[in-house]
C-alpha cells in the first residue's frame, strides 16, 4: 500500500517539476522558455491548382493549431519563432496504370491521388541552429476513381483534404518545436 502512495507522490511531483521548468509540454513540444511569440505568414499557393481558398484554409488551421497546442502568443510580425511558405503542389497522379488486353489502347489508371505538398519555412530567432525549409507532404490518404474529377472528389471528400493538411500541419510542428 504504501509502495503505491509512493508512486503516485514520485509520478505527481514529476509532473509538477515537468510542467513548472517551462520546457516540456504534454503536446511533445520542446519550446526554450525565451520563446515567447509565433507569427504564421499567409502560405501562398503557387501549385496552380486547388480551390480559391486553398491558402487561407492552409494558413488558418495551421494558427490554429498553434494557438491550441502551444502557449505562444501569435503576433503578425517579428515573432520568436516564424513559419512562411508555399502550396508547392496540388495536382493528380495516378495511382498504378492497368494494361489493356488491347495493345491499341493505352494503359489506364484506375485510381487517381491527389498529391499535395508545402514548402515550409522556420525561422527560430532565439536559436537559429533550429531554422530550416524543406517541403512536407501529405500522406497517400486522397486516392479516388479515375472516372470521377477532382472538382466531384474536392467537393464530397473536403474532410479528407483537411484532414491531409493537418497531417502536414502536424509534420511541421513536430520538424520545429517537437525537434523529430
């Protein structure tokens, strides 16, 4: 009995300690304590594709998710830390190519997959061994028939785009402040 009251008094107090050091968050996060404020640049599509709202969208959820998992304070400029980039790619690939029996017709792709990526700049001004810009894409989750358009599969499958931006969303995070 009293080895359990001893584990639980050990398990608060390193909560306690965890928690009071500033460092370490139960989000993953392993923000330094001189970190204080984080501006999110508008993300710009430049993929030439995808819906008129495509970066607002992008850019809202990724503040969002900041402001939810963080305790920093968003500001528009000049932030401790920084995030700018670009929608690099919103575009079709198909998924595999079936032959034909018929050596006259081409192959044809059954599936097709909505493949997008973003080019994410982090600029740390506390720390700048930490800045970095690299493109992060979204997993292979947006697959759809080939005999469907992306306008039909964007407007009955919007959950499964946002959710692929939070995925993205979520690599960003872990890249700069999780250090993963």
């Amino acid at each position: 009995m009293i080895w359990k009251i001893c584990k639980y008094l050990f398990l608060g107090l390193a909560i306690i300690l965890a928690q009071s050091c500033g460092i370490y968050s139960f989000t993953g996060s392993n923000i330094s304590p001189d970190i204080k404020t984080i501006a999110i640049k508008n993300f710009i599509n430049v993929s030439g594709n995808g819906p008129a709202q495509l970066s607002q969208n992008f850019s809202e959820r990724m503040r969002d998710f900041f402001q939810k998992n963080t305790n920093l304070q968003v500001v528009k400029n000049n932030g401790d830390i920084e995030f700018e980039g670009t929608i690099s790619e919103y575009r079709l690939v198909p998924v595999s190519a079936q032959n034909s029996s018929n050596p006259n017709v081409a192959p044809v792709a059954p599936l097709m997959r909505l493949r997008i990526v973003v080019k994410a700049k982090f600029t740390n001004r506390i720390n700048e061994k930490e800045n970095f810009e690299q493109e992060i894409a979204g997993p292979a989750n947006l697959d759809f028939p080939s005999n469907r358009t992306l306008s039909q599969y964007e407007s009955s499958s919007q959950s499964d785009i946002d959710e692929n931006l939070d995925a993205i969303i979520l690599d960003i995070f872990n890249k700069s402040l999780a250090n993963w």
